[in-house]
C-alpha cells in the first residue's frame, strides 16, 4: 500500500498521471442517464465553515424537536464537520444563480427554503407549473423581503412588481400563517445536506421565531432486500402498488414497515395478512351478532385494556412511531376483543358499540375507505376521518382488573404447555396458588425492584418488620434469593402487575368454567398450603406468586 502511494504522488509529480473521480458504485440521475463525476473550475459555494454561521446553527438545533430524538447527535455533528459547499452548476433543471446566470443552483442549496415558498406558491404559480401571472415575473428582493421579513411596506412592494396592495399584504398573512412550519420529514441520508442546510439558512434569514419546530428522519425504504431507489431502477410507484393491494392495506404496509432511522422494509406477506385482518373486522364491525344487556365480569378488563391501548396509540402516533401506533391500536385492540368474546361468549351490548366505534377511529388513520365503509354502516351520518381521535384517561386504567386476567392467562397458557409437552389427556388438572404470605413477601420485592432498591438484605429487613411475614422467617430467606433474582429482569409492566394485589386462587376459582371449557376436563383450585388437598406429586410447594403450581392428572 505504501508502494502505491509513492508510485501514485511520483507520476502525479512528473505529470504523467491526474486524479479522475467516480462515484463508488453506478449512480443514475432521475431522467435515467449514468452521472459522471466533473471537475468544474470557479465554483460557487456556501460558506457553511464559517464560525458565526455555525454557531447559529446549533442554536436552531438545540430547539428543535427531532423524531427520533437519536438523530440530534448526527445533527450537531453535521454541523460541526460541515465546510464549504459547492452551491452551482451548469446544466440540469434549477433555478439560475441570479448574479451569475451561467450557474444554476444544485438542487440540495435551492431546496433549503422552499418551504417559506409553499406558502405562496399556490398565488404566484396561479394553479399552474409555469406560472402565467405577469406581475409574478417580476419579483423583487424587496417582494420578498416584505412577505418572508415584514420589511418595507405592501403598497410600495405591490407598485413596483405590478399588483395590488391587498394581494401582497395576503401574502404576508399566508406566510405568518404556516411560518414556522411544524415537521420536515425526509430520508436520513439528507441529514448530512439538506435537512442541515435548512437549518442553516433558515437561521441565517429568518428571525427565531420562524425557524423549523420539527424534523422528521426515516431509513431507506427496502424492498425485496434492497434500498429501493430511483438510481437502482427498484422503485415500487405508488399507483402500481395501490393497483395491486389497495390504498388502505398499502397504508398499513407503510405503517408497518418500521420507525425511527431504522431502515422500512416493506413485508408484501403482511400486506396479505393485512387485507385478510381487514376484511375480517368489516365483517365482525358490521355484524349483528347476539349481546346482552348485562354487564359481565371481564367488562372491568376490557375497559381498562382499550384505555390503556388508546393512550399507547396517541403516544405513538404523537412520536411519530407508526408502526408501535399500528400494533397497539389495531392488532393489541383485535386481540384483546377476540380474548374478550372468547372469555364472555356473549358481550355487552354498549361495551361492544364502544369498542367498535373507537377501533374504526383508530383504524380510520391507516386503513380510512375501510373505515368509512364501516362508518356508514353502523349509521353515521358524518365521515370517520372527521371524527375526533378516542379519548381515554390514565385514571379509567384498572391496573389490577389487567393483571388479575394476565394471571389467568399465564396460568392457561402454562397448563396448555404442560400437556403439549407431556402428550398427556387430562382428566383433571389442579391448580395450586400461592399463599398470602408469599404473595406479600413477592409484593413487597417488587416494590424494592420498582424503586431500583432490591438487595437480599433490604428484602429480608423490610419482610421482618412484617407481622404476616414474621412467621414464615425460616422460608424468607429461601423465597427472597429467587424473588431477588427474579424481580430486577422484569419489566415495568410485569412489576406493576406484581403489585396489584391479585385475589389469585379467588380469581382462578371464578374462572373455573372457562379452564375447564379451554383444556376439555375438570379443573380444581387451591391454595397451596390448604389442608387435606390431595397432592401426590408434591407440586403444591412450587407455587409461586403470579405463577401457579400446575398438577395434571
């Protein structure tokens, strides 16, 4: 390597060779030609190195609301290593460099403030790409100055480019109106030009007040493997894919492909699945199955769960997480209705008009003409889309309605894997819950592990200033190395459950028919320590607080 170099630097020398620059793999322009890399002499650029321009810079940053919020290093850094920018160049479609017009401005630099040109573009361009309007032909810096600065006054703006004044005063309004624009959202390989570039010109031109709110960055868009890319000839167009699946389950495809800068991949199996799961709540919104107008005992539950899923889709969607928004407000939803209707057979009339309503709003975001399919047919007369968002309040959450079911559901789940594994028929399966005292001894470490404060030795000096838990010292000490072990790996969730005080084997006995009607034999409930409970495998003793002990016979 040190050869090469010495051979290169000595013909370089001697004039015998010259630098040719390539781009390191095939590069095609949006009109399909192959770019080739030009040197080109007397240059414009942007002096982005300059120290006081910098400076600004980060000061835009600093207020900026980032999405994801694991971008603003990348920022601060693209502004630090940032130098001179070569602004121009002589062919290709642009706008020309206005005090040299043998230039025309590279995309990248003419795209820094085009969205101070949004706002009123819909009045110079007149509906039109060329606009046709004679006075918009001849702006001025002073047009400009007064509609994007206030400087200056309209009557005498309007007199020089030929309009009236009240068009340029609306003008003004229009830009005040939408300035500062709240989100810009593009690829994160424009974090390193125009999306820093933005920031920098908006700094340098506009006051405070008018600099960007938010920044949006996302990752390359996959498919089949592969960044998809114009100059990769793998693009997947918009009208192609909504011809093939349809506006909405592409929505979803889009939603689901991922957040952050993590790169999307778009899955064509889901969209499969997507347009099934659609289909499949059209017919169960639009259905007129059998309900009571009894309240039931799994309507605490469902209340509670769709409470708390609506307030994780509203975060998520407010973070700019789609696909999380998707998750929790589609698919959690579906499955805690299906869990519902499967616990209950027959749901609540009103319980049921509510939760169809809120999934239709919430699904209204990524799937809206199935939605407002579904709307009309449950007899609305407005559009869903116009429809305000569910509303759901922190304090309608029953943290231990949730965790009682999490407990029932765990315990099914673990005497199905029993049997799955063991090939056995039931023809009875027990089970054991823990006793009182183990449950307070495992809420109490829980409690320790919330507050980040659990070690052997502050369970054991909390557990004995317990009145319930002094008797049993002989076995705290064996029970508190497994919670303390257990407790710090679980989540907070788990440990909220942990600490909701569920009535476990009240709760399993109520739920008896259920276990009996879901594993196809009798089901009996104990506590682990009752006597006379027959126990001839001795599993009553590995019951475990939120973790049953399971005996199949």
């Amino acid at each position: 390597e040190e050869a090469k170099e010495q051979i290169r630097d000595a013909l370089r020398g001697s004039g015998q060779a010259s630098s040719m620059w390539e781009p390191g793999e095939e590069v095609v322009c949006r009109c399909a030609t192959r770019a080739i890399v030009k040197v080109v002499d007397d240059q414009w650029f942007l002096a982005y190195g300059d120290p006081a321009w910098k400076k600004l810079a980060h000061g835009a940053f600093h207020n900026l609301v980032l999405y994801p919020e694991a971008v603003r290093r990348q920022f601060h850094h693209t502004v630090d290593w940032l130098k001179d920018w070569a602004c121009a160049h002589h062919q290709g479609l642009g706008t020309k460099l206005p005090w040299d017009e043998h230039w025309v401005i590279e995309s990248l630099s003419d795209s820094t403030l085009y969205m101070a040109y949004y706002t009123i573009a819909q009045v110079l361009q007149d509906g039109k790409l060329r606009s046709g309007l004679p006075w918009a032909q001849r702006l001025t810096d002073a047009f400009f100055d007064y509609v994007f600065l206030g400087v200056g006054d309209a009557a005498s703006v309007a007199a020089d480019v030929g309009t009236d004044a009240r068009t340029v005063e609306q003008l003004r309004k229009e830009f005040l109106y939408w300035y500062p624009f709240d989100l810009r959202n593009t690829g994160k390989d424009l974090v390193q030009n125009h999306m820093t570039f933005c920031a920098f010109n908006h700094a340098a031109l506009f006051p405070k007040e008018h600099w960007p709110r938010g920044f949006g960055v996302t990752g390359y868009v996959r498919l089949g493997g592969e960044k998809m890319s114009k100059s990769k000839g793998n693009a997947w167009y918009i009208r192609v894919a909504v011809a093939e699946w349809g506006a909405d389950v592409v929505r979803m495809m889009v939603a689901n492909a991922g957040d952050g800068i993590d790169d999307p991949r778009l899955d064509l199996e889901f969209g499969e699945a997507a347009a099934a799961r659609l289909r499949a709540w059209h017919a169960v919104a639009t259905a007129r199955p059998e309900t009571t107008e009894s309240p039931t005992p799994l309507d605490p539950w469902l209340v509670s769960t769709v409470n708390r899923l609506v307030l994780a889709t509203r975060e998520a969607m407010q973070a700019m997480e789609y696909r999380a928004a998707l998750r929790s407000g589609f698919y959690d939803l579906q499955a805690a209705w299906d869990w519902y209707v499967a616990r209950v057979g027959v749901p609540n009339r009103a319980l049921r008009e509510r939760f169809v309503e809120a999934q239709t709003k919430i699904l209204a975001v990524f799937a809206p003409h199935v939605c407002e399919e579904i709307w009309q047919r449950l007899g609305k007369s407005d559009f869903v889309v116009a429809a305000a968002f569910p509303e759901a309040r922190s304090q309608d959450v029953d943290a231990r309605a949730e965790a009682s079911e999490a407990f029932l559901r765990g315990a099914l789940d673990d005497a199905r894997e029993i049997l799955k594994v063991t090939g056995l028929s039931p023809k009875r399966v027990t089970f054991f819950c823990a006793p009182p005292w183990k449950a307070e001894a495992a809420s109490l470490a829980a409690a320790l592990a919330r507050d980040e404060k659990l070690t052997m030795a502050a369970f054991m000096e909390r557990a004995m200033a317990e009145e319930a838990l002094k008797p049993h010292a002989s076995e705290l000490e064996a029970l508190g190395k497994r919670l303390v072990e257990e407790m710090p790996r679980r989540n907070p969730e788990d440990l909220a459950r942990a600490l909701a005080g569920v009535p476990e084997r009240a709760y399993l006995g109520a739920s008896r028919a259920f276990l009996e009607r879901e594993l196809g034999c009798p089901v009996a409930v104990h506590e682990a320590e009752e006597p006379g409970v027959p126990d001839p495998r001795r599993k009553a003793r590995q019951a475990m607080p939120g973790r049953p002990a399971i005996s199949v016979e």
